[in-house]
C-alpha cells in the first residue's frame, strides 16, 4: 500500500520563506501541525492567497486567544469517558486526538493541545453507555479523524456497535477522503470491513470534509467511489470560510462536483468562535449571501445543503437574512422542547454567532428555565 509521507515540521516546508518558517514554529509549538505530500502538491505557491495553503498552513493570528476554546461548550455533553450525548437519539465516540489534516480554522483545536485529551482508546464505556440507553440510534465516531485509525481498531468499534441492536446509522467524521485519499482505496481490508458493516437496513455514513472543489482531485474522486462500491453513504459538511470558500462561484462548484459523484451538500456551517479563528469568521450576512448566490448555481441536488450553527444549546438553522432581520430555527435542541422553534431577532451588522443577536439571552435563558423543571 503506498502512502503519502507525512510533515511535522514545517521548517522543512522549503516553499516557506526561512524567515516565516521560524515565525511559524511559535504556532506549531503550541498546535501539532501535520501534513502530507499530497495535499501539499494542491497548493500553488505562486498565489499568495492560495485557499489549500491557508487551510492548511498555520497562521500567526492563531496565538491570539480571544475567543472559546470549546465555543459549543462540548465538555457538559460527556456521559462516559470519551461519549458525548447532547441529542437524545444521537451519541458522539470521540475515538481519536489525531487528524491526518490539522486544519487551521478547526472548531476542535483544543483536542490538539498537549494539555487536553477528550478521546478514549478505550470505547467499552461510551459502547456501554449507547447500548443502556435503547433511545439512541445514530454514533458519530469523531475526534481528530475517525477513519485514521488503524482498519483493526475501526473494526473493532464496528463489531461493538453492531451488537447493539437499536443502533442503526454508524457515522464516520472525517478529513481523509479530501486529505489522504490513499488511505482509503488503497487498503482493501478497510473496504471490506466497511463493506461488511454496512447493511442494507443500516448503512455506515462517512461525514466527509472537503472545504474547497480543489479538493475534489482524480484520487478524492476514487476514494469516494471506493466507498460507495462498499454501501457507504457519503455526505459533505464545511464551514463558510472566509477567504476560502467565501465566494458564491467557488461554493457553487464545490456543491456541483460533491452532487454530481454521489455525494449529499449536507451542512454549510457558520464557523464557530473558537480562540485564535477570528481570520476565518464571517458575519452572517455575508455567509448567507455567498450560499444562497452559490445555491442560485446549482441544481436542486446542491440545494439540499443547509446553512445551520452548532451552538450550545443545539444545532441552529439559519433560514433566512432580509433586511435588518435574521430568521432561525432549531434544527436540534439539547432541550428537546425548543426543536423547531422558530426565531426572529434584529441583526447587527457585525454579528456572527447566536450569543451576538440581541435577545438570544433570552431564548437560552428559558431553555435552562425548562431543562431544570
């Protein structure tokens, strides 16, 4: 099986300037940084605002702190040791702090300090948890990057997970088939245990990343049909990233090619208020025009993504800006009473996150209200 070589330090980066290089290690001191040779062969160097190159190259604005190192507040989720359980027929195993991409604006950039550690190598617990508690039916394997384990750990986690008859939908996250998309079609034995796993009454969902269609490479392409041969569902989540992919004919694109192999637009996300992401946060206005304009471009295939937050107190959908306004729905609801609430709140120009809207405090001060009665 022939693998990419991996990087982790970037003053071999030769293409970075010396002088940056050593600025940057300020950055990959406090943040692991790791990259392959293939998805650095992606990026142009002679485009100084290549998006591939800022998707994945540190930037000096991440050693600024301003902000939430676990901006949804994921740490009150946690049932079991590495077993998240916010929604009430949905289970997260948090089964890696590895990624085979350390992507900069990631929203889990605290699970890549020395100091924090969420995942488990053990599952027994969160399993145990998920297979007392009949009411869930959908496990999201997350991290880091769920399919860099080694095939007979994801094997393994597999097997438990389909003794356990009331769970149906097993969910991989995961950067690889954008990242690495070697690992993937090259290794027949993780075909053929997805394969094996995947049922038809159940299928395994793979929760791909890919930020930009640059992404969508001939090896990406293969990847994704390598895991659709197996029975693999395969949908695609990104943020709206600004000076990434915050151009409608950009965004368009992507959500053609991710449609036209096969592969749901599931969520656009508004990126999360993490510490040190500021550089990639759009308002809301602005993250709104650029969707709909690229959903303007594309068939009704592309326009099943939808543009949703991942706050605190549940997934938000975000519906609709006009005018001075901005309209929401809980699409998810930690406090199961408010799915589907419909909200209106006046938009300031600047605002980017729930918290910003005025009378947002409000709405979370009743779901505390509620949960505690």
């Amino acid at each position: 099986m022939v693998l990419p070589s991996y990087i982790t330090d970037i003053r071999k980066i030769q293409e970075i300037p010396e002088e940056k290089r050593e600025k940057l290690t300020q950055i990959t001191d406090k943040f692991v940084f790791r990259l392959n040779n293939y998805y650095l062969s992606l990026i142009n160097w002679n485009d100084p605002n290549d998006p591939i190159y800022k998707l994945i190259i540190p930037n000096e604005a991440e050693l600024d702190e301003y902000g939430k190192w676990d901006a949804s507040d994921e740490h009150i989720n946690y049932v079991a040791p590495g077993c998240q359980h916010k929604y009430d027929t949905t289970a997260l195993l948090v089964v890696s702090e590895v990624c085979g991409a350390y992507c900069r604006f990631c929203f889990r950039k605290r699970l890549f300090r020395n100091d924090i550690h969420e995942a488990s190598l053990d599952v027994a617990p969160g399993v145990e948890y998920i297979r007392k508690n009949p009411q869930i039916n959908n496990v999201l394997l997350t991290g880091g990057d769920s399919l860099i384990l080694a095939t007979r750990k994801i094997r393994g986690i597999l097997e438990r997970l389909r003794e356990i008859p009331h769970v149906k939908i097993i969910r991989f996250g995961t950067k690889l088939p954008a990242f690495n998309p070697m690992r993937i079609y090259e290794d027949k034995e993780l075909i053929e245990t997805l394969s094996e796993y995947s049922l038809p009454d159940s299928r395994i969902h793979v929760m791909a990343h890919f930020n930009h269609p640059r992404e969508l490479t001939d090896q990406a392409y293969r990847a994704i049909d390598a895991l659709q041969r197996a029975g693999v569902v395969l949908v695609n989540q990104t943020p709206v990233l600004k000076g990434i992919n915050d151009d409608p004919e950009v965004l368009a694109e992507l959500l053609n090619k991710l449609s036209w192999a096969g592969v749901t637009p599931y969520y656009f996300f508004q990126n999360r208020p993490v510490a040190g992401n500021a550089g990639f946060v759009l308002t809301f206005r602005k993250a709104y025009e650029v969707i709909e304009q690229a959903k303007a471009r594309t068939s009704g295939l592309g326009k099943r993504v939808r543009y949703s937050m991942s706050h605190s107190s549940g997934k938000i959908e975000i519906l609709a800006v006009e005018g001075d306004k901005i309209y929401l729905k809980y699409h998810q609801a930690r406090n199961p009473d408010f799915y589907g609430k419909f909200m209106v709140f006046d938009l300031p120009e600047n605002a980017s996150w729930f918290d910003d809207l005025p009378g947002s405090e409000k709405v979370l001060e009743a779901q505390s209200l509620d949960t505690n009665d």
